[in-house]
C-alpha cells in the first residue's frame, strides 16, 4: 500500500502474541464517528485534489482525477453515511481501492490508524443495526475509547451503481 508522504499512520502494537490469524484494518474518521475498511482492499492513500465534476452523476460521487494515467471516481463518504457534510477538515485524505480494474477512491475526513484485529474482534450488528443500515455495516469494533464501525464496501458500490456485482468481500 502506498501513503502520502504526509500522512503519518502508526501500525498499533500487539502487547501479547496470539496464535489466532490476525486482519489489519485501517481506522478514518469522517464527522464525529469512526469507520474501517480492511487494509488488504486499499491500494493507497492520498492527499485531496482539485476534482472534474460529472454531470448528471450520482450525487455520492464528487468527480473524477488522474491517478497516473488512470481515471478514479471520488465517492464523497460524508454524503453516503450522511455525517458531517460540508465539513472542512484539515487532514482529508482519498482512501484508493482497486475494483474491477477501475480505482475508486473514499473521500474521508481524517485516516486515524492501521489496528491489527482478530476476526472475533469484530462483532456483528445486532437487528436494530442491521435494520437501520441496511446491510451497509459489517460489524463494529470496540477499539480503546471508541466504537469503529466497519463497513460493507460492497454495499456502497452498489448503492453506486447497481450493476456492479461485488468481489470485495
């Protein structure tokens, strides 16, 4: 995975050696709650930049940029989890996936931290969470002070445009 040369993520330590398979997971923040995407999906992280707008695109989709002489769409995670919108935050960064040979990249607010987790770390949502999110969370993960949602990347993709058929999870 590549990361801008100003982003700073520390790989959190394990304080004791486990014998269970261990994901990383990369922690980012947009408005005031956490989420995570499984650190083997992301390609790269970046800085923002200017964008080319679509017309008559989605409107959870910014635009578009170069990222070496290849087209990558912006979805604008704020407008697709409905948090802080409009928000200026000083560390925004494009979290960049590869899917079906096209790079999509998730506007976020912040990228926090990469945290190696067990599986069973990660605890399903319960039916009211499942109701509310429709399918769009995975699990949370209670990591120190704060519940870090993971998200069904796959959903949103969809939600993006429904004739994608999915491979991320």
């Amino acid at each position: 995975m590549n990361v801008d040369k100003n982003l700073n993520i520390a790989l959190k330590n394990d304080k004791e050696e486990s014998q269970e398979e261990k994901d990383t997971i990369l922690e980012y923040r947009v408005g005031d709650s956490f989420f995570a995407i499984e650190a083997n999906y992301v390609k790269e992280i970046l800085s923002v930049r200017p964008l080319t707008a679509l017309p008559n695109s989605n409107p959870n989709i910014e635009g578009i940029f170069m990222l070496r002489d290849e087209v990558s769409s912006v979805v604008d995670m704020p407008r697709v989890l409905n948090k802080g919108i409009g928000e200026e935050a000083p560390y925004e960064r494009y979290i960049v996936i590869q899917v079906d040979n096209m790079n999509i990249a998730f506007h976020v607010h912040e990228v926090s931290r990469m945290t190696r987790i067990s599986p069973s770390d990660i605890k399903k949502p319960d039916e009211a969470l499942k109701a509310v999110g429709k399918g769009l969370y995975k699990g949370v993960v209670h990591d120190g002070d704060r519940l870090v949602i993971v998200l069904n990347y796959d959903m949103i993709l969809k939600g993006l445009n429904p004739e994608y058929n999915g491979g991320l999870v």
